[in-house]
C-alpha cells in the first residue's frame, strides 16, 4: 500500500498539487517515498534460510546487488569499482536517493581453490569498495531524525546544539547503520565467484541477522518447556 500510495502521487501529480499546493505535495511525496523504500528494503534482508541457500544453489533477488568476483590481479581495482558504480546508479534510478535508515548486508564468494590468492579480509572489502560508494551514491541517512526535510533537520541540530543527547549531530547524517558480511565456500572450479550486497531498512539499528538467528532459538529453546 505504501508503494502504491507513491505511484499514484507521482501519475496523478498535476491532480495532487491542485489538492495540496506544490509544498504540500512534495512534503507527503516524501513521507510515502521514506515509507514506501522502509517497507521494500525490509525485505531485503539475508534471512538465515537465504544465508542457509547460498551454500548450494543461490536465489536470486531483485532486492539484492550483485557484483563479479573480487579483484585479484594488479590493475584490476579500478574496474570493480566502476562496476559497483554503475549497480549502485541503476538501483538509485529505481529507489531514489534514500530516506531511511539502512545497513549492509554482504555475501562473498571466493574463487575457485585454484585462482585464489591472499585470504579475503572481509572488513576491508566492505570498507574500501562498498561502504564510500554505497554513501557517495545512495547517501542512505544514519537516523530516523534524518528523515525529515531540512527545515526540521536544522532545527533538530540546534536542539542536539543546546545539548540533548539523544539526538545525533547533523555531520553524522549520512552513513550506513552497520554491516554484516559473511564469507561463504568458494565457487566451484570452473565458476566465478561474486559478491552479493543488499540494503536493509534498519530504522532501530539492532536488526541485524545474527538477533534474529537468537531470537529463533529462544523461541525453540522456549518452545520445549
């Protein structure tokens, strides 16, 4: 419904700002366009099953951004991070910029055996070729508070000025909330690897993939008392 609600504001635009003024209907264009992409990159999400078929045969979903195999020889960087550009841009011209709080979720994996060379460090991969682009591009906001248009984001950064601490700065507004990343059993010999990237709406910053793998086996330990 939310996806909806911003599809018909944006045919019947004309009919829309007769109603509202232009103010009004880019104030409530926004709100549906920060619901709309809250409710679609729930979705997102690696759930343990999912994380569960990469092992085998991986499902591929429209939510997730998938990259070649990671760069291995000298020269080979710079393309990769064109690459990601250019996934990145066309899945902005989908979304759009974001309005919502979002983490990484990221999936690797290696070469075959025998095209590997150093062990991966996960963390920098993330760090040095997904996170600045993800940021540059997609500029995902780090807060609910940031969600606001910039008039109230302005004014929320005096308030957090004066000295309430429970809002955030205004230089800490764009970011992603955290990532996961997961190396999974390099491809098969005659395969290519991949990394497969998704954005997940992360409004409260705790929904990560290991609480909701706790939360399943409280709810099973709980099940047999």
């Amino acid at each position: 419904m939310a996806i909806e609600e911003r599809n018909d504001l944006r045919r019947n635009e004309a009919e829309w700002r007769a109603r509202l003024g232009n103010d009004g209907y880019e104030c409530w264009l926004r709100y549906c366009r920060a619901r709309a992409q809250e409710h679609l990159l729930g979705n997102a999400a690696f759930t343990p099953s999912a994380l569960a078929r990469m092992y085998n045969a991986f499902e591929q979903s429209p939510l997730h951004i998938r990259l070649g195999e990671l760069p291995a020889t000298e020269g080979s960087s710079d393309p990769y991070k064109q690459e990601i550009d250019r996934k990145l841009t066309a899945f902005q011209k989908d979304i759009g910029s974001l309005l919502v709080p979002a983490a990484l979720e990221v999936a690797i994996r290696p070469a075959p055996p025998s095209r590997q060379g150093l062990t991966i460090d996960l963390d920098n991969v993330v760090r040095s070729y997904l996170i600045p682009r993800v940021i540059g591009i997609l500029k995902p906001v780090t807060h609910f508070a940031f969600t606001l248009d910039d008039d109230a984001r302005k004014s929320l950064a005096r308030y957090a000025k004066d000295g309430d601490k429970n809002l955030p700065p205004l230089t800490t507004s764009m970011g992603v909330t955290r990532f996961d990343v997961w190396r999974l059993p390099p491809a098969r010999e005659g395969s290519q690897g991949y990394v497969q990237m998704a954005l997940v709406n992360d409004m409260t910053g705790y929904d990560d993939l290991f609480g909701q793998i706790d939360d399943e086996i409280d709810r099973w330990r709980d099940s047999l008392d």
